[in-house]
C-alpha cells in the first residue's frame, strides 16, 4: 500500500493572488506532491491550500511553503476576519493511507521542532501532535490571536513547544505557527426530500454528536435548561465525532443535513448515511442523495461498498471499482452532479502523476511489448503475473459460488476467500512493474561514469544494490504465489463444482509463476559477490519451489476426481 499523507496548511494572506502563488510554487518546486486545492477568502485574507503525497515528500513541501510565507507576509500588517496567529496560521498533517495518525503527530513534532531552529519561527503542537492535553484544542494554542503573542511568549504556561524567544523584530513580523495531525474531516451534505430548514435542522441535531438543548415542556419552543455554571444542558446526537446543521439550498431547491465528519474512524461516512436516513424516517423525511464536498479517501468508499454488499449478502471480493461503484449508488453520490472518482479520491488524483505501468496495457498491448527487442518486460514480469492470473481464478470461483442458488446461507464464506484472492491479485500486479523497474535499475547503473577510482568504487556499491533489488523481487513474487494454493485448493474442495477446472487452471498458473521467479533469482543471485546472501535467497526460492510442485499435484488430484 502506498503512504500517503495529505497537509491542509493556512497562509494569512488571501488577497494578494502573486504572493499566494509564490507559496504554492515553493510548495510544489520541493518535492514531489500534487497539489489538490488553492483556495484564498477575501474577507479572512487566508488562503487554504491543500497537497498530498508521501510523507517525507509532504514534510518537505510543508517547510518550503512555511518559509517562503515567513519571507512574503509581514503579520504586522495583517488584517482579516478569521483567527490567527501566523503568516502560516496552523498546519495539520493527515494521514491518508497507509500511515496511522499516530506517525502524523510524531512528523507534525519534528516537522514544528525543524521550523523553530532552522526559521526561527516559534511553533505549538495540536491536535493529536499535542504535548499537554488542553494544547489538543487549536483554540488554546491561538489564545489571544496574534496580538496577544508578545504576552504569552513571556509566560511559561503559554509559551511556544519549540523556538520561544524574546518578543522581536523577526518574532512580531512572523508571528507564530501550530503545527499538528488530525484524522481525516469528510464535509458531507444528505440531500433531503423536503424544502423544509426546520425539518433539516432537527435531523442534524438527533444525529450530531453535540445533540441539541434539554428544554421544559415544548422541545421546540420550551425554555432551555442550564447546569450550576449556566451553560444549556445538551441532549447528545446518536453520532460521534460529527458536526452538522440543516439548511435550504436555492440552487437545488431542496433541504439539506451539512456534516462535517471529524472521526472517520469512529463515525465512518457509510454510517453516517444510514443514521440520517433513519432520523429523516422518523420525521416523516427522506434522504435522497449525499453531496461529498472536497475530497476523500479511497477507503471511504471502499468501506461503504463492503458495508453495503455485505447487507445485500454480497461478496466483496470483486474489483474496487465496482466496489466503489456500489458506494456511489447506496449513497446517493451522484445524484445532483456526476461523480467522477478520479476528480474526488486523494489517491486517484495522485496516481494520474504516475508513468504509464505495465499493468495499465491490454492484453494485446502488454503481449506485443513483451515480445518486442526490449529486454522488458521479461520473465519476472510474466512470473508476476501468472501468479496474478492464478489468484484471479480462484477468486472467481469464490465469487460464483458465493453468489449459487441454494448456497445463500455460504456467502460470507466465499466472499471471505475472494477477498483474499482480490488482495493477493493486487499484490501481485504491483510485482509485475517492479520487476521491470528492478530490471531498469541495473540499466541505470551502467550509465554511471567509471572513470576515477571513486567513481568505479561507488559504480560497484551501486550495482550490487541493484543485482540484490533484482533478486529480492521475484522473491517475493514466489512469497505471494505460493499463497494462492490455498484459495485454489479451497475452491476445488468446496466450490461451485461447475467451475472446478477454474480452480486447476489457477493452481497451473500459481506453480508457473513460482518456478519462473525462481530462474529469475538464481540468475540475478550470481551477480552477487555477498555469496552467503545469495545462498540464502536461493535455498529460499529452491524451497518454496519444491513447496507449490507438492501444492500444485494436490489440487490437480481433487479436480481430478471432481472431473471424474
């Protein structure tokens, strides 16, 4: 799985569009990221932008567009209608896949620290990178806002994590930044079949975390109730980690619940979904669509296709596209507009960066590049991908019989078994391109210059990296098809009988595509000088050879006797 990690810094300056482009530019020019939304206010003068990519990448970014705001905006000057504190005012770290929040708030502290000694720009920690819990809350680290800095500077208790100084020239025009992690936040609007805002708001409150005000008699109109301290006492939403508020839209004429969901985690959007649809039920209301503003993961709408074909007795070993398919129809994403995930999920926008891959080609196409005077792709490619084809046949068979008449009370079992499938087919597709980028790697050591001592000596270390890459990967590529065995022996025993000379066939593809990784590593292994390295990868590939011949003539013996 690819990490990905998405960064949502806040720059006090949104009317000047050549100063914010001069950040964006910075941001962009240090790493590799994408960049996925610009978007100043003119009355905040505040400019939020978002990128993603991997998180050293991110960090990076991150830096440069803090430094390059701390060189453009002088705070002594700023005036807008949103708090602040900083020429960058807050940057939160977001894990997207593949990194957990806990990694974000560790990154968010150095990533503060580096700011603080290497701009001298003093930063907080919030959110989940906070030191103190009270620091948690945004609204503590900003107390005050800029002009109270000069005060709390001076103060222990409210002073800086990292880069407290004297209150000076540089202090007064950078002002200060809080740097933190934080889940996800989904904004989200349930379109609803109604016109009405007061039916819209009083779903929002039975359903969001905060609930809505305990009142005497009328629950409407009745007199609120407060606690000792004069505060209303709050009858809670049945939603944790959600925000919402109803109103009417006059572009589509139509009443809406607006979400913002800050713990996908604990509230994913699929739940979020069904509880709206039941509280506007209860009120005599119905939901009859969902507008995602902004971006989201992929594995919301992944989690949301499982939920929703597992409710349906589905299997959800199927593509993720379809998948996502399935989402968008539950839910009602495309209701009002389209919904083109390669516009709406971080990592798709990301992946359009990419370089054609081998996995990307037809059929045809990948057969005639093959077959061309490249020396890529060669046989570990067509390894990988044999495996591939192996897992993709046994997850076949799954998914049939997941879905056989009379074998209703089995779905959970087969789809279980095709989901592997589907996670081991991916595995196996990312080992088709690498390969051929291992292959590459070698190629690119050749063209290193050879003509100093130095230059041999570091020609040498290079190659020898990329002779053991160029071993370790097929590798791997016999690790991951030796596991399609199992789905495919599973899928002779007890699968849909009509289709067991699928699970054969799958079986026939995952010992091809072990044995021919296994040439792969013998060959690239006597590149090796470290002879005790390469003796170890090879008794490891020789091993698991032996292991998928033995596996293989197990599962041709039950489609034997099936076939009869």
């Amino acid at each position: 799985m690819n990490r990905i990690i998405e960064c949502v810094p806040n720059f006090s300056e949104g009317r000047d569009m050549a100063v914010i482009g001069e950040i964006t530019a910075a941001i962009t020019a240090a790493a590799d990221v994408r960049l996925l939304d610009v978007d100043p206010g003119e009355a905040t003068n505040r400019t939020v932008v978002t990128f993603a990519g991997s998180p050293e990448a991110v960090v990076e970014a991150a830096f440069a567009g803090v430094k390059r705001a701390g060189e453009l905006i002088d705070m002594r000057k700023h005036k807008g209608a949103h708090p602040r504190m900083g020429a960058t005012d807050v940057l939160p770290l977001i894990p997207v896949s593949g990194v957990t929040l806990e990694e974000c708030a560790q990154l968010a502290r150095v990533l503060a620290k580096r700011i603080a000694d290497e701009l001298s720009i003093p930063t907080y920690c919030y959110e989940a990178a906070a030191f103190t819990p009270e620091r948690k809350n945004l609204a503590i680290c900003r107390e005050g806002e800029y002009e109270a800095l000069a005060k709390r500077f001076a103060d222990s208790k409210s002073a800086p994590d990292f880069g407290c100084r004297e209150w000076d020239e540089a202090a007064a025009r950078s002002g200060a930044t809080a740097v933190g992690a934080r889940d996800f936040l989904i904004a989200v609007n349930f379109n609803l079949n109604t016109t009405s805002t007061r039916r819209a708001n009083a779903i929002a409150f039975d359903v969001r975390e905060k609930g809505r005000p305990v009142r005497e008699g009328n629950p409407i109109v009745g007199k609120i109730i407060t606690d000792d301290n004069g505060e209303p006492l709050m009858r809670p939403g049945t939603l944790k980690g959600t925000k919402a508020i109803g109103w009417y839209i006059d572009e589509y004429g139509i009443a809406q619940v607006s979400m913002n969901i800050t713990d996908i985690a604990t509230t994913p959007l699929h739940v979020a979904f069904d509880e709206v649809c039941r509280a506007a039920d209860a009120r005599g209301v119905r939901v009859t669509g969902t507008e995602i503003v902004g971006l989201v993961p992929k594995r919301t709408l992944l989690e949301a296709g499982k939920y929703f074909l597992r409710k349906q007795h589905r299997s959800v070993g199927i593509d993720e596209q379809e998948i996502i398919r399935i989402a968008v129809k539950s839910m009602g994403l495309d209701e009002l507009k389209p919904f083109k995930a390669e516009e709406k999920v971080i990592e798709y926008m990301l992946a359009s960066k990419a370089e054609n891959r081998l996995v990307d080609m037809t059929c045809k196409a990948f057969a005639v590049e093959t077959a061309s005077e490249s020396p890529a792709p060669g046989g570990g490619s067509i390894s990988a991908y044999m495996g591939t084809l192996g897992a993709a046949l046994g997850t076949m068979v799954a998914n049939l019989s997941s879905h056989k008449a009379g074998w209703d009370e089995r779905w959970e079992e087969f789809s279980d078994w095709a989901e592997r499938g589907q996670a081991l087919m991916s595995e196996l597709l990312a080992l088709v391109d690498e390969d051929t980028e291992a292959f590459n790697r070698i190629m690119a050591v050749f063209a290193m210059p050879k003509t100093t001592v130095e230059e041999k000596a570091a020609r040498s270390a290079a190659l020898q990296d990329a002779t053991l890459y160029a071993t370790e990967v097929p590798l791997k590529t016999m690790r991951s098809s030796i596991k399609v065995f199992e789905i495919v022996k599973a899928m002779a025993e007890s699968g849909n009988p009509n289709s067991v000379s699928d699970a054969g066939v799958g079986a026939l593809a995952a010992r091809s595509a072990v044995l021919g990784a296994r040439l792969n590593v013998r060959i690239n292994a006597a590149g090796l000088k470290d002879r005790a390295v390469a003796e170890k990868l090879i008794a490891e590939a020789d091993s698991i050879a032996a292991q998928a011949a033995c596996l293989e003539k197990e599962v041709l013996d039950i489609v034997e006797s099936k076939i009869g």
